[in-house]
C-alpha cells in the first residue's frame, strides 16, 4: 500500500492560539479548586443509557488541559471526580484485583502522543474512597511504561505491563549509525501483591529491525542517547487461557502470539503476517488496544490509520480511524473483518492513542487524540453515542497543544459506588452556598443547617437537589454558622461538611480558621 509520509507543522511547545479560548469555556466551581475540562455531548439516542449510570473513566492531556489528571464523567456531561494531584495520568480504568474493584491509572514522566511518546513511572490502584492502596511497577531502569496495565483475569491476581529500555545498538542495517541506540520494548506479567516478576520478554531479543515501519532517516532517531530508534513500539498486552500473549506493536503494525516460553508462534499485520485475509477490511495501521474477544476467536483494535513519529513525522495511512473486530482463525491462518466501527459525526484519523472496550452489547471506542468518545451497538454498529472531552472544537484535535485522552472505559454507579473519605467542599459565594462533594456516586440532594453556634447546627434551612457536579444553595434563613449535608435518596445522610462561618469571605472553615 502507498504510504504518505509528509513533515507536518506540530506544535509540541508554547500557548496554541485557542488556550485562552477554552480557558474560558472550561467549567469553573466556587467549591473546587482544579480547572476541568467539560466533557460535551454531540450526539445521544433516546434511549442510551436513559438512568445516567454511565461513568466514563479518562485522563485528559495536552498543551490546552491546565490541570491534567484523572476524571470521570456521567453520560449527562456531569462531572463526577477529578484529581490533578498527581499530575498528568494515562489509562484510567476500573479492575478487580483479589475480589474488590479498583481505580487503576499511570502517573509519571512522559507521554503517549508527545516526544518520544513513552512514560516512565509506575501505575496507582486506588479503592472507591479514593484511597491510594498501592503502587505496581516493572522490573525495569526507568520504570513502567504509559501503555499498559491489563490485570489478567479470571484469576485476577497477576497484571500485564509495558515498559522502555534505552540500550545501545548497531543500526547501520536501516541506515542509522553503527553506535547507535535502540529503544528496547519489554513487556512483563508481574504478581501485583509481590512485585515479583513472572513473564519477561524484550523486542530486542525478538523482533528485526526490518520489520518497522518507523523511518529512521525521516526521524532522526537512534543517533543520541536521549532519543532512541522507537522500532516496535509495544502498546497492549493480553494474555489467552493457555497460557500464550497478544502484544500490539505499533511501529511494526502487527499484532504478535507470543508463547510462555518466549517464542513467537504468529504475526498479524506488518510486513511478515502469517494471517491470510478473507475479504475486505483486515488491514490495519498504527493500531493500539488489541485484545482478545469472543472466546478467544476475535481481536479487538483501535485501527489509527495514521501515526505522529517522533516530534514532527506524520504518516497517514487511512482517511478515518476505527474501532474493528477481526475473526482469527488460528488453524487455517485466515482473518476476516467481523465488526467496524465508524467514527461521527466528524471523520478522521488519528496520529496517536485509541481504544475499543466491550461492555454487554455496547462497544466504547476512544478516538485518542481526537479526542472523541463513541459508544455503538455490538450487534448493530449504530453509533448511539458520541462525546469530546472539552469544546468542539477541530483545532484541538490531533495535535499536542490541543486535548488527548490514551483510552476510554466506564464503568456505571450500580457497579462502582465512589464514598470520599473527605467531606464536601462548600464555597459561600455573594449570599449563596456552593456545595460539591468531588467523587461522590450516589448523592440525590443537599441539606443546608445552621445554628447560633458551630457545635449545634439544629436547623435545617433547605434542602434542594443535586444539580451537577456543584449545587447553588440560597443563604437566606441562614443564621451565624453553617454546614451542608449529603444525602442519599433514601435520605441517609452520606456526609457532612465542616462547619463556615456566614459572612467569611475566605470560606474558610471555622475550626480550622479556629486552630
């Protein structure tokens, strides 16, 4: 197939023109000190997810996202829980690890669509009150890669991880220096408790150099330490039910089985596929995601058609990206395109990132740095949802100084019930009370109480309910203290705010203005 390799103006430093625009655009609370980015609603069927229990997991990135981090969203557009504390995340999601549910995503250096598009730093698992329970990282000099944290079920126990090794290597065969220095790819299973690693297995030990995609003479890379020849590119590991693992390699463009003792058993895609395509559809290019489905007998990818490589090499290879289902058949070695999923209502490619996630009949593609999110039918490919982080807006779509997102997954509040462990945060603002309590699922209403004196709080002036992400509370009625409870719609108090002073206009709070 025809490639066009073109050098395209990105811009990966400095203000992008439309940075002060979505500044004003961005929700800003009286109760909440971060700036997030709104999550817009470009199409929606009647009947999608009527209830709003849809909680999409994201980490918003880019030159145009002020305070990057992990957020959630309600399919209404709702902010539920944002955290920029941490900094910049990638691969939010929701997995069970020894029988409970938690919040997994990466923290660290790095990124997945900037520079040399790797992370190093080590993966979170927080449990729903939003408590860090522990670190998991690889075995590795610079830490775990951005790309994946996959942990393996059913037995739950053990996670799939990327990691980049920066060694040094003779690249003269693709026209690169004899001193060269190679990025070398690991992947690892490691046993979350432990530490301990279980699988190790590098790129360099296994996959040629002619097998990439990636262009050294247009990149320049390999020549310097700092920048080393990306080859493969590793970016999703899945593991099947004898013991063998899938791992998606970009800049090859293939999809590899890999078995327990390290040998390469077949390539999908790339140069050297082993695969014999039936019909239309099959190929792919620049994909990420890759995992199996259906009994092990389909794999699901993020078909990118395109890829940024390194700071300024664009290679589009298809006019649109999509979210496919290819059908494997590993005794005759054929594969055939089972589902697709089309991008709308704007179309595109995109240079960097994706995902495709099954949930029930209902498949999520993440466009990446598009950034779109689009939820369809599995048995009809209807698009019955569609959603941006920030404003619509093209300019911030496929390039750095704009918005990204690595992957898309949700969960709902029936299966993950999120119970701060601080109280909600309350603003007294012009006369009124803003109250929000940042990741809590199942707040229906708002109690404001008052009272002469911060240890009685007896009378209760109003109670309204839930609106987003941050409720406006008249203070008329109100006498010298105050405090905001959250209620459940039963009416169980779910919590309480500290106690404010009226009239404060720091909305401090009174014990600790106190102390």
């Amino acid at each position: 197939m025809m490639r066009l390799l073109e050098l395209l103006p990105v811009i990966f430093a400095g203000l992008h023109p439309l940075v002060n625009a979505l500044s004003e655009q961005t929700p800003a609370f009286h109760s909440f000190p971060f700036t997030v980015q709104p999550f817009t609603i470009l199409e929606r069927s009647p009947t999608y997810d009527p209830d709003n229990i849809n909680l999409y997991l994201v980490c918003p990135n880019g030159g145009a996202v002020p305070d990057p981090g992990a957020a959630i969203y309600k399919s209404n557009g709702e902010l539920v829980w944002a955290n920029s504390t941490f900094g910049a995340c990638n691969d939010l999601n929701l997995q069970t690890f020894d029988g409970e549910d938690f919040l997994t995503f990466w923290v660290g250096a790095g990124s997945a669509a900037a520079g040399g598009q790797m992370g190093f730093g080590t993966v979170i698992m927080m449990n729903s009150n939003y408590e860090v329970v522990m670190n998991v990282s690889a075995v590795n000099p610079e830490g775990t890669d951005l790309h994946e944290f996959n942990i393996v079920k059913p037995d739950n126990q053990t996670a799939l991880v990327t990691a980049f090794h920066t060694i040094p290597m003779d690249l003269s065969a693709i026209g690169g220096p004899v001193n060269g220095w190679y990025s070398n790819g690991v992947i690892q299973e490691v046993d979350i408790a432990s530490g301990a690693v279980l699988f190790n297995w590098t790129t360099f030990d296994h996959i040629a150099l002619e097998e990439s995609f990636n262009n050294i003479s247009l990149t320049g890379q390999g020549f310097a330490e700092e920048t080393p020849f990306d080859a493969v590119h590793i970016n999703a590991i899945d593991k099947d039910s004898d013991g063998n693992y899938i791992i998606s390699a970009r800049h090859t463009q293939t999809i590899y089985k890999i078995a327990a003792n390290g040998t390469i058993l077949w390539r999908l895609g790339g140069k050297m596929s082993d695969f014999t395509s039936i019909g239309s559809g099959t190929e792919f290019h620049w994909q990420h995601h890759a995992r199996w489905r259906m009994n092990e007998t389909h794999i699901s990818l993020f078909d990118d058609g395109a890829a940024i490589l390194g700071e300024n090499v664009t290679v589009i290879d298809e006019a649109e990206a999509t979210g496919k289902y290819l059908k494997i058949d590993q005794r005759a070695m054929t594969v055939s395109l089972a589902k697709i999923f089309k991008p709308g209502p704007s179309h595109n490619f995109s240079i960097a990132e994706g995902s495709v996630e099954l949930y029930g009949n209902e498949v999520l593609v993440g466009y990446g740095l598009l950034p779109w999110f689009e939820a369809y039918s599995f048995d009809t490919e209807e698009r019955l949802f569609s959603a941006v982080i920030g404003p619509n807006d093209p300019s911030l779509r496929n390039n750095n100084a704009g918005i990204s997102n690595y992957r898309a997954f949700r969960t709902t509040t029936q299966q993950f019930i999120g119970h701060p462990t601080q109280p909600p945060n309350v603003s007294l603002t012009d006369g009124n009370i803003f109250v929000s309590w940042n990741g809590a699922t199942h707040v229906a209403s708002y109690t404001l109480l008052t009272g002469h004196s911060p240890e009685n709080l007896s009378t209760m002036v109003a109670t309204v309910p839930k609106s987003g992400f941050e409720t406006k509370i008249s203070s008329k009625g109100s006498q010298q203290f105050v405090a905001v409870a959250a209620k459940a719609a039963n009416g169980t108090v779910l919590a309480q705010s500290l106690v404010y002073r009226t009239g404060n206009s720091e909305s401090t709070p009174w014990l600790e203005k106190r102390g």
